[in-house]
C-alpha cells in the first residue's frame, strides 16, 4: 500500500477495549463477524488499533502519534514501536483479515 493510503476500521467488526483481568493494561478485543475470527491487541498494536478508532487514517499520520505518544511516555517505560515496515505490514495484516478496509 502506498504512504497516502487511508484506513478505517471495517463496520463488521466488533471490538471492545478491555482488560485481562488486571494482568495486560492495554488490550483491545475485535472479532471479524463474518468469519467470527477473534483477535486480541496489546502493547504498540493496541495503541494502533485506538488511533485508527480515533480516525488517524494514514501511515505517516500513525507513525507520528506512535512517536509523540512513545516520547510522552519516556526512555523509563519499555514501549516496543512498529518501524516502518512492520507497521505496514500490520496494517496490511489487518486488511487481509477483514478488520479494517481501505478508504
């Protein structure tokens, strides 16, 4: 996909951002109910899933939220980032099950 490409969460999914009983502080429950295939995001995926629900649309519009936000949070707390590639990648893996679409 191209740098300008925009994306949106697709409207046959349900999602629920919840917690694993105290154990993962971030996490996002989404199910394809086409397909009723389950997925779970935590860590940098949850935080890409919560932008693109807030309408960040685009890769370079992600990569500087995960940046601003990843510096917000400080060199003291281990957030793992997407580089580029593998943020495409995820998003692409996101197209291809049926959890986001292609605007």
């Amino acid at each position: 996909m191209t740098a300008q490409a925009r994306y949106e969460i697709s409207a046959d999914v349900a999602w629920v951002e919840a917690s694993d009983l105290g154990s993962t502080p971030h996490l996002v429950w989404a199910a394809q109910l086409e397909t009723a295939t389950q997925f779970a995001f935590t860590d940098t995926a949850w935080l890409v899933w919560m932008l693109l629900s807030d309408g960040v649309s685009t890769v370079p519009a992600l990569r500087r939220e995960l940046d601003r936000i990843h510096d917000e949070l400080g060199p003291d707390v281990d957030r793992p980032s997407f580089a580029d590639a593998s943020l495409q990648d995820f998003l692409d893996a996101l197209v291809r099950d049926g959890l986001i679409r292609l605007l």
